[in-house]
C-alpha cells in the first residue's frame, strides 16, 4: 500500500486548505513531519507517505490517493496495512486509523462490544450484519461523563479490535478526553459549586477573568492569584500542595460508586485471549489520573470552589471545547440525596411498572454515581421513554417539570405519571391554554408545553401567577420530551425560564437539518445511552414494520400543468393531489380496514390536501387548528371503537401522540427531505402487536410518491436515517395495485379535470407550520387565496370587514391630528 498526495505544480511539499490549527506542532513534531514526506522519483509530481499513523494528519492536504491496486476506487483502502491480529476470528471489531469503527453483529461478544461502542462513539448506520461508528470529541465526552477514562478507552477498544488500533488514533482519544471529566457542576444545599478531583484544574480556572467573576470567595480567589503571581517569579513552593491536592479549596470525600458502569462497559471476555487473564476486565485499572495523586484506584478527594448562581451559565459557556472556550467541558450532577432544603416527593414505581433491560441500562447512566446526571436518552419510538422519564423522576423524589410538544402530549404524560407510580391526581397538575393548574403540595408535578413558557405575548392573570410561581420555585428534575426540538431558537429558551437541579432529554431521533443538534452538549448535557431498533425488533419489544414506497404515475394533464413554469408554487399540489395517487391511497385504505382490519392513519403535511382527501373519502381529520376536545374525541373513537379504523392526520401527529393500536401508516404529503418526520411517522406503529407472528410483518408503512417528480428527490433523502438504523425500503408500482379502478374516486377522466381546475383556482395553501420547525425548509405562501362572490364581499351572507391597525402608514395620514377631547388623554391614563 502506497498513500500518495499530489502537491500543486512548482512545489514538492502539498499545501495546506486552510489555516494552521490552534494547536499547532512544536518545532520537533515539525521535523519529524517533514521526515516522513519523501520525494518519489518514479511517481512524477507526487509524494508518498509510507506511515500509516500519519493518515488523519492528511484531512489537511490537498488530493489523497490510496492505490491498493489500478482499479482501485475506495478513497481509503487499509486491508493490506492493518494486519490482523492471531486470534482475530473471536474479536468484533474492525478500528481504523481515520477513528471509524465497525461491527460485526453475528459475533458472539457483539452485545458486549455494542454497549461499550455506543458509550464512546457515534453510530453512523447499523444495518443487519455490520455496523459503522465514529469517534467524535462529542462522542468522547459523552463517555467520560460516565467515568470512561482515555487509558481504558484505547485498552478496550484494542481487545476488541482485529487488527491493532494506531498510534494517531490513541493520540485523539488522549487528546480530546485529557481535560473531559475533570469539571462537574454540583448543585449541593441549593449552592453552586464547581467541583474537581484535581486542585489544578481550578486553579487555572480562577485565573479567567469570567470564571474569576463567578467565585463567591473572593479571598479565596485573591489567595490562588498572589500564589500564582509568586510562582512566576520563580519561587516553586507550590509543588508539594499540587500532590497533597490544594488547602485552599473545600474537600470532600468522593462518593462511593463512581465507576460502576464504566467497570460492566469495559468487562469483555474473549476466548483464547492472550493478553489478558480470562477473568479481569479492563475497567479494573488505573483510573488513570493526570497526576495530582488525587485519585489511587479507590475513593478519592475532591475539590470544590462555590460560584454566583447568575453566573452560572456563563461559566458553562466559558468552559466549552472550541474558539474562545478554556476546554474543560463542565460535567451537570445533582446530589439529590444530600438535598436537604428542597422538599422531598413520595413518588414510587408500582409493582406492575418492570422497566426493561435497555431501560434498566439507560437509567444505570445517569445514576452510576450515586448522583443524577444532565444528559440526553434515546430510544425508538414505542420503545418506553415515558416510563424511563417517570422512572427517573422517582429515582430522584423531588418535583417534577414535564415539557411536551402539544396538549395531547400532556394528557398522555399526566396519565404515564398516574399509571405507574402511586402519585394521586391532585399531585399531578397540568399548565395548557385549556387546564391551568398547579399543585398545592410542597412537591408534585407539573406537565406543560414549551409554548406555555416562552409564549411572549400577553397572559391572563391566573397563567402569569401560575408561571411567577414556577420560575420561584427550584425543581429537581426537568423532563423534557422530543428533545431535539430544544436548540431551536424558540424552544431553547426554557433552559433559562425555570430553575432545576437536573435536566433529562428523551427523544427517537436524534437529528436535525440544521447543525444544531450539537448544541444540546451544553444545553442538556451529552448522550448517555442510545438503542439499536433492529435489536428491539428482533428481541420483540417493537412491531416488525414492513416499508415500502408506491409509485404512483401522474396523470397526463396534472404532469403538463406540473411542468409549466407558472405553476411552480402548486407544484406540490399537484404531485400530492396526483389521482393515482389517490385511488392508490384509497385501495390501501379498503384493503387494510376491509380483509386486514388494520388501524390506519394517514399523514399530510399539506393542509388542503387533508381536507380534500378526508372529505372525499368521509374519514376523520386533525390538523392544527382542530380544537383540543375534538382532538381527543376522535383519537379515542380511533383506539376503541370499531367504527372508526382510518383517520386523517397533519404534522400535528408526528411527535407525542400514542396510538398503539395503529399499525398501517400511509404517507401521501411530508416535509419536504425531513428525515427526522419520516422516523417519527414510522414510530407511530412500532408499538409491539398482539397478532404478531415471529418473522411476519405486523406493521405496514406506505409512502406514495409521484413518479418524475421533485417528490422521488426528497422521498430518498428522507429515508436515509430509516436505511442507516436497518430498515429496507421496497419500491411497489402504483399500477400494479390498481387493477380495477371502477368504484375509486377520480377514475373518470372529467374527474380529474375538474379536480385539475380547482386546485390551479385556489389550491394554494401550504404546508403547516408548527413552533420549532426553524431548522427545516417550509414551502408557506405569506398570502391565501379563496373562491368567492362579489355577494359574499357584500356581507350579503353575514360577513362583515374589520379594521386592523396598520402599522405601514401612509405618507399622507397625520399623526398629530386633533382628536375629540373625550379621547384625548386616553392612552395616557391607560399606561
């Protein structure tokens, strides 16, 4: 294997694309960069670099080859440079200098190995056989946070691996968790502490001028500046008290239990294994301290420093990773058993709650340490997050803060918390536009909306007192549902509203259009756990989903009136209202309802659309503005009544609705390339079926799609995420199911023209637009129109015009204009 870089003409040595990072190679790693780009005589203009560790160095240069043979087309081809190890046939795992992982699913240790890898990496995909990670600092951080350490991550992931992990990748994981885990925020007596087992990690904090801010102690800090000022006039006095761990903080003891989960992550055991003993794990070593003898494999010291709670969160900001941070990432623990002042609450599971083994797992992350740890959960949708939510919260036995998405989620979440734990109804309280009310005990739990928070306009009386009263009020725990939504510019300012000890993700997805997914390392906290779907398939706790994607033939005249350049904006409309896409709908509807007797919902993201295709077809519709008890109505004629089997829903439906007995989705109308609503959609029927047959499809999943149309472009990306947890899609010719069309609507041709004319007259109502979709493309017209008659703008028909304020006003118009004296005085004596 040769890794050649062509440099540009005229020079012997690549340039680079960009801009020396911040940390730059001293003059000796210099040097012996240099010493491995040699001139290759016979490769003309090219240099080979022979030292496979120097790969991840090359992201910087300019065209990278790697020639394994002639016809080579893999960009990095490492098969004949990482040999493989003598016992490679009992170990997983594939690691490769450029930090990717991959994983073989059929191995015997593989639920071993995918529980340590989904600790420190991100997954990338994971289908049947194989799986493929990546290490991230993220990924890094998310694993020290659980008390990983760099020494057991490298050790680890070398038994695994089948060939041997390099030296630029050790370097990485070294690099990135050096000062991860080193920091802990830790609210202890209703006080802010930052909190290290290292004395120096604090002391080069309280140097900052931000940090310095923060400190309470002020003598204390004016005591750690004059020791650090004496330092660098050359007296060294200071060494000794380094290793003792530094008087001048407050220590205590450690609590007991930290390392737990990292010790059962790093437990692997191979067969014929050589370099180890069979039966000692690696979490058994060092724990690898940086050498402040602070910490002996035991319990050990650590060191606290208190902090103003205004400045709290510029602290946070201050210690990130990146441009501007100080790189000590703050680690968020709440130690709710010392938690003295804040009144406790006598919540308890029920003996019928039996959380399951990837819940058990989950919450094991959090509460490893004996303290409850900020962070993020994901599991699939149907797969429990409400009882992992309700189980954390009894864990902790302190007030609750529960944020939803909409009113039909707080209902739903309201009835979680009563279900399985032995809370009454008085100490369960919900906060919607509709129920306002909060609870008169010392401690309970309050469910609510994000909206309800951050709505910025005016509030009636009993909302402002009920709000005044949450944000007085010090919560222990914060669930907040779907929490991918958070870093949206809306929603992302709740973190700020109310006041709490422990804030607790939960969401299926993951993922976002936008890049601001990352933003929940700081706003939340890292990922503790996240689960395999595929594995939950086969283990039976989710329905087995058949997916498939119906393409559906446009119609002669809807694809002429398509390819014009003056319908551009109803080009979705007339892709979505394609008539063999809607005979094709209403052949599953019939199939399904008729000879399966399945329960069938039906998503559109386009408003008009919904309306046309439920009217037409007589079926139920929810769509945004569809009042609250109507909502409720329908969906529980939906679940228990068998008069009732198909129901029309829009963007409203993708998130927090439960609907287990749902178990046919049939997409007509999405979100343009979403990936995220194509997961949240299929999740709506993966709640496991009773008529369920091993290795038979129980769930069905229909996307129509119109053929040759900008509709096939974003049907495949929204897959992606579908195909990267192991889901296939098979594609099903629309023409194929329609054999006979008599008794379906528009099969007639004069049907369809009619239905052609109408939407080019006033189909012109887009997409819903629901709080949080920032991140995403929406195709809304700032106008409506409507077909109407001189007569109705006459009022003939009961309306009437109302008069807005117009905030453009006319040149012409006075503002000083004399007014009635009755009048005049009157914005005055209102203020």
């Amino acid at each position: 294997l040769k890794l050649t870089i062509k440099p540009p003409k005229g020079d012997s040595k690549p340039q680079r694309k960009r801009k020396r990072p911040r940390d730059a190679l001293n003059e000796d790693e210099e040097v012996e960069r240099e010493r491995r780009w040699k001139k290759d005589a016979t490769a003309g203009d090219k240099v080979v670099v022979e030292d496979i560790d120097a790969l991840v160095e090359l992201d910087e240069y300019d065209d990278v080859d790697l020639h394994a043979s002639s016809s080579s087309s893999s960009s990095r081809d490492f098969s004949k440079t990482l040999s493989l190890k003598r016992d490679h046939h009992n170990r997983p795992v594939w690691v490769t200098p450029d930090r990717k992982i991959f994983l073989e699913s059929f191995s015997p240790l593989y639920r071993q190995a995918y529980d340590f890898l989904i600790a420190i990496a991100e997954p990338v995909s994971r289908p049947q056989c194989i799986h493929e990670y990546h290490l991230t600092s993220h990924s890094l951080y998310a694993a020290v946070s659980i008390g990983l350490t760099s020494d057991t991550i490298c050790k680890v992931l070398d038994r695994l691996s089948k060939v041997k992990v390099s030296k630029s990748l050790r370097d990485f994981v070294t690099r990135t968790t050096e000062n991860c885990g080193k920091l802990k925020l830790v609210i202890q007596d209703n006080k802010f502490f930052l909190e290290s087992p290292h004395a120096s990690v604090l002391r080069t904090l309280l140097l900052d001028d931000v940090v310095a801010r923060a400190v309470k102690d002020k003598a204390l800090l004016h005591k750690v500046k004059k020791k650090h000022k004496e330092k660098k006039k050359g007296k060294e006095g200071e060494r000794e008290e380094d290793v003792g761990g530094g008087g001048e903080f407050i220590v205590r003891e450690e609590i007991e239990g930290s390392g737990k989960v990292a010790k059962e992550l790093t437990t692997i055991n191979l067969v014929e294994e050589d370099e180890t003993p069979s039966g000692r794990g690696q979490g058994d070593d060092d724990d690898g301290g940086d050498g402040d003898g602070t910490r002996s494999g035991g319990l050990g010291l650590t060191h606290a420093v208190e902090i103003l709670p205004s400045m709290v969160e510029h602290v946070k900001q201050r210690c990130l990773p990146g441009k501007g941070g100080l790189n000590y990432p703050i680690l968020e623990e709440y130690d709710f058993q010392n938690d003295k002042k804040n009144p406790d609450l006598h919540i308890d599971l029920k003996p019928t709650a039996n959380l399951r083994s990837y819940q058990q797992k989950s919450l094991s992350k959090m509460f490893s340490n004996g303290r409850a740890r900020s962070g993020v959960i994901v599991l699939p949708c149907g797969a429990g997050k409400s009882l992992t939510g309700v189980a954390a919260a009894s864990r902790v036995k302190k007030s609750v803060l529960c944020l939803c998405l909409n009113s039909v989620s707080v209902d739903q979440w309201k009835h979680q918390f009563l279900l399985w734990t032995n809370l009454q109804e008085h100490q369960v309280c919900t906060f919607t536009a509709e129920k306002k009310k909060m609870f008169a005990s010392e401690a309970g739990v309050l469910v609510t909306t994000y909206s309800m928070l951050t709505h910025e306009g005016r509030r009636s009386e009993e909302a402002s007192n009920i709000l005044r009263e949450m944000q007085s009020k010090e919560w222990g725990i914060m669930l907040l549902d779907e929490v991918h939504v958070v870093p949206a510019e809306t929603f992302r300012k709740v973190i700020a509203i109310v006041k709490c000890h422990c804030k607790l993700g939960l969401t299926a997805t993951l993922v976002r259009e936008d890049s601001l997914i990352d933003h929940l390392n700081f706003l939340i906290g890292p990922k503790l756990y996240e689960a395999n779907w595929l594995d939950l398939v086969n283990q039976g706790y989710l329905a087995n989903v058949q997916c498939a994607e119906v393409w559906c033939e446009m119609t002669k005249e809807f694809f002429a009136e398509y390819m014009k350049k003056e319908n551009r904006r109803r080009r979705e409309l007339l892709y979505v209202m394609n008539p063999n896409k809607f005979m094709t709908c209403q052949f599953l509807i019939e199939y399904h309802e008729q000879h399966r007797k399945d329960k069938v919902i039906v998503f559109s993201d386009n408003i008009w659309a919904l309306r046309e295709y439920a009217l037409k077809l007589r079926r139920p519709f929810i769509y945004g503005a569809t009042a609250h008890q109507e909502r409720t109505r329908i969906l529980h004629h939906f679940k228990h009544s068998s008069t009732v089997n198909c129901i029309f829903l829009s963007r409203v439906g993708d998130n927090s609705i439960d609907i287990p007995e749902a178990n046919v989705i049939i997409q007509i109308a999405s979100h343009a390339g979403a990936r995220r609503q194509e997961a949240q959609r299929l999740g709506r029927i993966l709640r496991p079926k009773q008529r369920s047959v091993k290795g038979e499809f129980n769930a069905f999943f229909y996307s129509l799609v119109s053929k040759d149309t900008q509709e096939m472009y974003y049907s495949t990306k929204r897959q992606q995420f579908l195909i990267d947890q192991g889901y296939a899609f098979k594609v099903v010719l629309g023409s194929a199911l329609l054999t006979n069309t008599a008794e379906l609507q528009y099969s007639k041709r004069e049907d369809q023209l009619s239905l052609l004319s109408k939407i080019l007259t006033q189909g012109e109502e887009g997409d819903e637009v629901l709080p949080g979709d920032g991140e995403e493309r929406t195709n809304v017209s700032s106008t409506r129109r409507n077909a109407t008659t001189l007569q109705d703008l006459s009022g003939a028909k009961g309306l009437v015009y109302s008069q807005f304020k117009n905030n453009n006003k006319s040149k012409n118009s006075n503002p000083y204009r004399e007014r009635n004296f009755l009048f005049k005085f009157r914005k005055k004596f209102q203020k």
